[in-house]
C-alpha cells in the first residue's frame, strides 16, 4: 500500500479576482482521495510564529463556561468561540478542559502486562479538578466482587494543591508501591503524547494520603 502524501506551496492571489483552477491527478490503482485545501497568509504567519509546518487547518468551536488547553502545545484559549487550529495528517485537534486531570503511563501490548510502576499525571489548572484512578487485576470478572482498589486525586486551584487521596480497595498483584510524575500543564510543557523528560514533582506513593504545593510561576 501507499502512504498518504502531502504536497504544498505557494500561491499569491488578488482579492476580487476569480481564478480557475485544474487539478491533474492519476492513481493506477484506485480507492484513493484526493483533497485541496488552502490557508490564508495570516494563518501562515501564525503558523510560522508557532514553528508548525504549513499544514491544512480546521474549525473547531470550544464550548463557553471553561477555557481549553491545546493538548499539542499547552496554549490556553477563552471558550465559546470557534477558532481555527492546524490539522496535520499526524494531529487530531484536541483541547483539554481546565481543571482536568490525565494520567499517561507506558504503552502496554497486552492486558496481562506488569502494570505501570511509574505514571505521569498531567493537571490542566485554571479551575478544581477530580479524578479516580481504577486499577484491576485486568484478566477476569473479579471487579464484580469488589475486587479492585482506587486512588482519588484532586486539585484544588485556590490553594494550588494537588491532593492524592489514599488508596481503597485492593487485588491480587497491585502495586503497593509506584511513582507519581506530577507536571503542571503550561505553554510547551506537557504537551503531545510523549512523556515530560523534566516533571514539576516526581513523588513516591505507598497507599497513604501526599499533597504537592504547585510553586509558581
């Protein structure tokens, strides 16, 4: 098979002018697409302030009552408006409410894998936030019987604390002992899918009750 291809350049046009426009395209063997898009040269110069490659772009509305964080690049924008976000074939535009909390661990193939000792929790600050992290014995039914144990994790934004609560609960083969990376989400810093080389905190967690005082900026 084919990978997709993506071919751009320049064209300058004058307003009020229209233009026709011929597109050659020959796929020997069929079941493709071809799309044509455009942007204008302020969202290039934006582009090019960003360092982001000269790529198609999309609408996206982000709903009001919350400002959202660009997952790829940290930037904070004010909801309810519909902006226009880059939209690269390797980049599905994704925002993040504020006052979210995300945990990332490593990539694991199977379920029965040995669970993660160490994740990264990713707080989007600008409002409180709560989260339950769950963990089973992965393989069978036992979550039923009240098998599992949970770990609640809070972020207060007044006070800047990120509570983790004490674990409830327990299962065969959990982790008694595991590592909590904590990254405060800023501009540039905890973006993308890649975990944070430098964490803002890096705690170890036994069961019991911890709380991080984010410092500031």
């Amino acid at each position: 098979g084919h990978g997709v291809t993506l071919d751009t350049g320049d064209i300058f046009l004058e307003a009020g002018r229209k233009y026709r426009l011929t597109i050659e395209y020959f796929q020997l063997l069929g079941n493709a697409i071809t799309r044509l898009a455009w942007i204008t040269p302020s969202v290039r110069d934006t582009l090019a302030e960003q360092k982001i490659p000269p790529v198609k772009s999309t609408k996206v509305y982000l709903p009001a009552g919350s400002d959202w964080f660009d997952f790829w690049r940290g930037n904070i924008i004010k909801g309810g408006q519909t902006i226009q976000v880059p939209a690269p074939l390797d980049e599905i535009p994704l925002f993040v409410k504020t006052g979210s909390i995300i945990p990332l661990g490593p990539d694991l193939q199977y379920a029965d894998e040995r669970p993660a000792d160490t994740l990264e929790l990713r707080v989007y600050p600008g409002a409180d936030a709560q989260f339950i992290l769950y963990e089973d014995e992965n393989d069978n039914y036992n979550y039923e019987k009240g098998i599992y144990a949970t770990i609640p994790i809070r972020w207060d934004e007044e006070n800047k604390e990120l509570t983790i609560g004490k674990r409830h609960g327990k299962f065969p083969g959990m982790l008694k002992k595991r590592i909590f990376r904590i990254v405060w989400v800023r501009k540039g810093h905890g973006t993308g899918v890649t975990p944070v080389k430098n964490p803002d905190k890096t705690v170890k967690y036994d069961g019991k009750r911890i709380v991080i005082t984010k410092h500031q900026d």
